[in-house]
C-alpha cells in the first residue's frame, strides 16, 4: 500500500481489445477493453449502451463517461477532471449519433456549478456577489445531450432537468421521441426537434426538447417494469414487467397496456430486419424464442403481428438480435484448464449464433397465412449474409424430417429452386439426414444428375462431391463412377489433393460390389488421368508435388518416371534445375564436400527421406537425368559417377553447371567426379 502508484495511461488510448476469427457465420466480434485509467478510478461498469447503427458505444461507471467509435477503434474520454467526477449516470441511451446521459439528482448540482464556475469565473479570485448567495432550488435530476466528439460539460448539446422529485430509472429515445420512466411509475415523453445548420444543412447545431405526455402509470399492468424499449419511429414503447409481461403501450393511451406475452425473461426490437418495412419484436421465455414480424405500432393491437417460435439451443442464453444478419447472438459457459499445471478449470464466456431466418421463411410458406412472395422478398435481401445457403438448408431439413405433407415439401423446394445455392442445399440436407429420406427428397427435388452437373458448372466441387454418394445409392455405382471421373479431372486441374485423395478411394474401392462388374473403361480413364498430371508435374520439374500426388492416390511413382523418361524426365538447363531442388527441398548449397560418407551426413536432413525414395525410383524407372540431379543433392557421388557413365553424353554440361552454381562444395564435387570419371575413361571418350 506504501508503494507509488504507476502513471496513468493517457486519458485517450486506443483500445485495446481482441477480435474473435469469424466462424461460420463469418462474423467478427470484438471484445472491447475500456481504458485502464477510467476503469482504476470507476470501477465498477454499471451502463452500456451503443448507438443504433453500432458505430459507437458508450459506458459508464461510478463516475463520469466513456466513449468507443468503432471507426477509430478509440475510447474518448472528458478532457477535464472535474467534469468527469461530476458525472453519475443513472441511465443511457443514443440519439442518432450523441450520447444521452441521465445524471443524478445529487451530482446534478454539482455538474451545474462545475460548469458555471468555469463559464462565468470571478476574475482575480473576487467573493461572490450576494445575488450568488441566495438558496438554490432542490437538485433535480438531468437529461444531459453530450457531444461524442467532444465530451465536456461547456459543449453540451443540450441540458433538461427531470421533474422535481422524480428519479429516473429508464431511458430511451428515437429520431422524434424520448420516453422516461422514473422509480415512482411515472412516464413522460418529450418530442425532440433538432435545428441543423452548416453548407449541407447536416450539422446539428441545436435541440430542442418539448415534454407532450406526463403519465402516472402506478398500478397498471407495467407499473413496475424491469425494461423498456421505444419503437424506432413511434412514440409507442414495449414494456417488460418484473412479473414476465409483455406488453405495448403508449403515452397517449394513459395507462392502457395491450399484452403482448406472458412468462417472458427478455425482449428486443429490431429495426434494422431487411425486406420488413417494420420493427421485429423478439421475446424468449417459457415459450422459447418467439417473434412478431412485421411489428407494426400502427396496426390494431391483436393484428399487428405474426407470431413464430424458433428452437434455441437449450445450453445457449439468448443475449440479442442481430436482425440485418438474420441470426440470434446468444452467450454459453466455456470450460478450460489452467495454463500453471495446477488442474484448476477456467470459465469464460462463448458467444453463440443461431440463425432466425429458416423459421420465418417456414411460417410464410407452411401457415395458413402463406405468403411466398413477402418470403422470397425477405430471402433476397438477406442473399448476400454469408450463412444464407445454411438457413435454406435448415428450411429443408425441418419441412423434410417434420412434414410428412409432400404439399408442404414440394412448396419448399418450389421456393429454393430459383437461388443460386440450391444444388448445394439440397446435397448438405440430403448428406446430414437418413438415407432412407432420399427418395422422398428427390422425388420433389428431381434426379440428382443435373444437379451434380449444376454444381460442375461452377466448379463448386464441395458441392459436386457430395452428390457422389447419392448417385451411387439412386442411379448406381457405375453412374456415380463416371461422375467422379469429371470430379477427378477438375480436382487434378485445381491440384486439390485433399479432394483427389477422396475421390481416389471413392474410384478405387477395395471390392466389387456381386451386382457389379469392374468398369475397365472407367479405370483406364482414372490412370490416364493421373498420367496426364504427373506429366505436368514433371515438367515444372516439381518433384514435391509429384511424391505428394502419389501419395494422394496411393499409386507408385516409378510407372510415371519410366512413361516421360524420354520426354518430361529429360534436363536441358542443368544449372536452373540443380538450383530448382535446392529450393524445392529446403537443401542449402555444399559448403564443402563431407571428408567420410556423405549418407552420414545427409541423414540428418529433413528431406533426406524424400530423395533417397526419388533417387530410387528414378534409377528403377531408367530416368537418369532426375537421378543425377537427386544424387548430387545428397551428394551421394557413387550414384552421379555410375549415372553419368550410363549418359556420358551430358558429362561436360552437368560438370560446367555445378562449376556455375558458385560453391566451393560443388567445385570439390566436380574434381572429384572428373578424376574418376576420366579414369574410367568416359571423359577420354567425350573428348574423342
């Protein structure tokens, strides 16, 4: 406790937080980190709250105010102390861009002589007039419109003080009203007009705020609500009781509530739904998670809505909407080790998605109250979302494993058919669900041939792949074979082995099935392929690649050095191709010739193996230009003299390109090579 405290971080630092890797629904989350300076001194959080397009956040602690702006990834803080201290937030909210803050009755007056000693300072320190000495009236909570951009109680844009008495206790505003709702079940609306100036006549110079509607709601069925929310562009609010009831009400009602639902823990709305014209309501309790769409505060209360339940994980806690990606963002307890040793676990929190939009879509087309085109409108608009194809997927799979009504599947498929993801939809249902679906699924969907040619057609071969299986199960296995086979040759063209080892299994299996006969056609076609590839990759001279094709498809590499030894295997420009391995390998140029056996020493090489097998098979396959460039890399001299005796035609072009590799290892290697090569007399008989 006797020790200095460290120095503080500066008052405006750039946020330091960490980004959650998109998953499958290829979206990022940022966890945000407050300022350590104004989190030492105001510890504990106690208000969140971002702005309507997320572009800002602001939070609030015992004292004061912070800021984040998603755009400069900074946390803005009051420029001066004392306006910090003077601030105790009891409740916040946004309106469009600047931060609405509910200051406390008792830090109120202390706000308004900050700001007044700083505005109206007596000079060379002269007491205060006795017009200053006269009582003060009772403090009264504030509404306190504070610039982002500049937090300081001398550029508020605008100061209104709560009614005397009254303790507010939730806010909420939109572009035209701002609702308060105070400890004592009174609820009022203001009406906010703001005055814009500037050339574009979009900079908010002034506020207006009017209060239109003073309500006693005490004994009413939301006099004791634990949360509220305004509708976007209305003066209607949604209320949360502490006994679980939903329900809507509005000022100019009095204290007439319309009950939405019962047994609810939590509600959100939703102004941001793509293709809805209206707010989504969205509520999870008892029922699960239900939803009004479209929510229209407009309409007669009982005909506002369409209700849908959707299922939730039950380890997942809903936490909100994110109505623009169609997905609901839950929470879930994460357990892990200590990093001491010690065996302590760990919990931590695991964002969770799940999408919404495959149950809107089920209600709109299954419902008596079907309306396919106000689906397709809201499908469209949420097209470009990357999990869009996964929630058609979800559409299918419940409509297939539920609905035993082929009316209600063929209405389903009708409905998919016209996007672009459809072939894929219909494989990844048909792939997660019994095989004894498939014929109901395809009777509605049709045969799965052209599908699979769909899915070639864009080179979706995750897609093409998956309708291998189903061809082999409805238009048998030789069919399946010959649609792998135009896989195959467009896996091989991409080099994607991961895929070309499937298929290879799939191509080859280990048995023939009684039923059928060995397709000989099909088989010639899988080598000729497979020839045609190494071939490629025998003339970039990719050696790696072709051990990692052989692999892939578990096939023998001699076949293919003894097919190109007299066209892909041949060397022109030694000196490149010697300088190629090097580097394909990971192989650094000799710095002189090892004194005892050279194996000793390149056996320690990571890709000693890899030669060896290669020095190997090329010497079987009689490919003698790629055994004498693999044999000089392991500097495996025995193997370089009996290669070039077999060619003695390339002696002196292999000799001057290792005198042109410009190493003292590689000159060694060629004296060497010389005097025994002429005493073998095989450089005697180049010379003659």
């Amino acid at each position: 406790r006797g020790s200095p405290a460290p120095p503080p971080p500066p008052r405006r630092e750039r946020e330091r937080d960490r980004e959650d890797r998109p998953g499958a629904s290829g979206v990022r989350w940022r966890h945000l980190a407050p300022p350590a300076a104004y989190l030492a001194e105001n510890w504990p959080l106690r208000l969140v709250c971002a702005s309507g397009d997320g572009a800002f956040v602001a939070a609030a602690g015992t004292h004061g105010l912070a800021v984040y702006s998603a755009a400069s990834q900074r946390w803005r803080l009051f420029a001066d102390r004392r306006d910090e201290v003077a601030i105790q937030a009891l409740a916040l909210t946004w309106y469009l861009s600047e931060v609405v803050v509910v200051v406390h009755a008792q830090t109120a007056e202390q706000m308004l002589q900050a700001a007044g000693d700083r505005a109206a300072a007596q000079p060379h320190g002269l007491p205060p007039s006795s017009a200053d000495r006269r009582p003060r009236p009772p403090a009264r909570a504030h509404l306190v419109f504070f610039r982002r951009n500049r937090l300081s109680l001398q550029s508020v844009l605008c100061r209104v003080p709560v009614p005397a008495g009254r303790i507010p206790r939730f806010v909420d505003c939109n572009e035209q009203w701002l609702i308060l709702f105070t400890t004592d079940a009174h609820f009022y609306q203001y009406r906010l007009t703001p005055v814009r100036e500037g050339p574009d006549g979009r900079t908010l110079t002034q506020l207006r705020v009017e209060l239109t509607h003073e309500v006693a709601m005490a004994g009413g069925p939301v006099a004791d609500p634990v949360s509220l929310s305004l509708l976007p562009s209305d003066s209607r609010c949604v209320f949360l009781s502490a006994t679980g009831d939903l329900a809507v009400a509005a000022p100019e009602d009095d204290h007439r509530a319309a009950p939405l639902a019962r047994n609810v823990e939590q509600f959100w709305l939703s102004a941001d739904a793509p293709a809805v014209s209206e707010p989504m309501l969205w509520a999870h309790g008892r029922a699960g998670l239900q939803m009004w769409y479209p929510f229209s505060a407009s309409s007669p209360i009982g005909l506002m809505s369409r209700e849908q339940s959707a299922e939730f994980d039950l380890e997942v806690y809903p936490l909100g909407v994110a109505a623009h990606l169609g997905l609901v963002v839950g929470g879930s307890m994460g357990v892990t080790s200590a990093d001491d040793g010690s065996g302590a676990v760990r919990f931590h929190l695991q964002i969770r998605m799940h999408p919404f939009l495959h149950a809107v879509l089920a209600d709109l087309l299954h419902s008596s109250r079907s309306n396919p085109t106000l689906a397709a409108a809201i499908a469209a608009q949420f097209a470009p979302v990357p999990h869009f194809a996964h929630s058609l997927e979800l559409l299918l799979h419940e409509t297939l494993d539920r609905d035993d009504r082929s009316r209600d599947l063929a209405t389903v498929v009708d409905f998919l058919r016209p996007w672009p993801p459809f072939a894929k939809v219909v494989a990844s249902c048909a792939r997660k669900m019994d095989v004894r679906y498939w014929h109901r699924l395809f009777t509605c969907v049709g045969p799965p041939q052209p599908l699979f040619d769909a899915a070639l057609e864009v080179a979706d071969v995750e897609t093409a792949a998956s309708y291998l299986r189903i061809l082999a199960y409805l238009d048998g296995v030789q069919a399946a074979k010959r649609a792998g086979l135009r896989l195959f040759s467009l896996a091989l063209d991409d080099n994607d082995l991961e895929l070309v080892s499937d298929l290879a299994r799939f191509l080859d299996p280990p048995e023939v099935q009684p039923d059928e006969s060995p397709d000989s056609d099909a088989a010639q076609a899988q080598e000729m392929l497979m020839a045609r590839h190494a071939r490629q990759l025998l003339g970039r001279l990719d050696l790696v690649g072709l051990l990692r094709f052989a692999a892939a498809v578990r096939r023998d590499p001699v076949r293919w050095f003894r097919r190109e030894r007299d066209r892909a295997c041949l060397v022109t420009d030694w000196a490149t191709s010697l300088r190629v391995l090097h580097t394909q390998f990971g192989i650094p140029l000799p710095a002189s010739l090892p004194p005892s056996s050279s194996r000793a020493t390149t056996r320690r090489l990571p890709a000693h193996r890899d030669l060896r097998y290669l020095t190997t098979a090329t010497t079987t396959a009689g490919a003698t230009h790629l055994t004498l460039l693999l044999a000089t890399l392991l500097l495996d001299l025995d193997v370089v003299e009996a290669a070039l005796s077999r060619e003695p035609m390339v002696v002196k072009v292999f000799l001057a390109a290792l005198g042109e590799q410009g190493c003292f290892g590689y000159e060694q290697v060629r004296a060497v090579l010389g005097d025994r090569l002429e005493r073998r007399g095989v450089l005697l008989d180049r010379e003659g």
